[in-house]
C-alpha cells in the first residue's frame, strides 16, 4: 500500500480527524482547557473526552500526549459493556491511525532533510 493509498482510506475513517473541526489556535487552546476542566469533574464520558483531547494536542503539536490521551481512551472504552462500545472504538482506532500516520511522516521528512 502507497502512503497515497493510506492517507486516502484514512481519510474515509468516522473520526476527530476528518470531521472538519474547527482548528484555529484559540479555538483549539479553549478546548484543550475546557476538556482538562471537565476531565476533573465526575462526568461518566471521560473516554469521548480522552478521544477528542488527543485530537486537540495532536493538532497543537504534542503528539505524544495526544497518544496518551488516545490510550486511555481506548482502555475505558474496551472496559465498557455498552452497545455504544464498537462505535466509539472504531473513533478512537481511527484517531490513533491519524497519529501514528502523521509521526511516520514526520520522521520521513526529518530523514529527507538529514540526507539532502
């Protein structure tokens, strides 16, 4: 398979990364903030909140803790027993796809420039 070939299906995945949110800095800055808040409060869907922070650091550069927000979302949502489960998985694959995606470009271009 083609990076072409990979960066088309991915964009065919239901999730964060595709649904056309809106990016701008700040919006992005008051969501990282507003979806830490509510991480310390006792709501009972942290998993979706895990799902989207991981979109916001990844779109603000800090791919790292977006992969650990990824993480701990996808360890509450295979603890979960619900019919919401599936779906929310396939999200959160598909987040994790996105990230996982962009670090290999990322080192690509880093060894492009190494070698030029």
């Amino acid at each position: 398979m083609t990076d072409f070939d990979l960066q088309d299906n991915l964009k065919n995945m239901e999730c964060h990364f595709n649904w056309q949110l809106d990016s701008s800095p700040s919006t992005l800055e008051n969501l990282h903030q507003d979806l830490k808040d509510r991480l310390q409060t006792g709501c009972t869907w942290k998993c979706q909140l895990h799902n989207l922070l991981g979109y916001v650091l990844h779109a603000q550069g800090s791919r790292d803790e977006a992969l650990t927000h990824l993480k701990k979302a996808e360890k509450m949502i295979k603890e979960q027993r619900d019919e919401e489960k599936d779906c929310l998985l396939l999200v959160n694959q598909a987040n994790l796809a996105w990230v996982h995606y962009s670090r290999v470009g990322t080192k690509r271009e880093l060894g492009k420039r190494q070698t030029n």
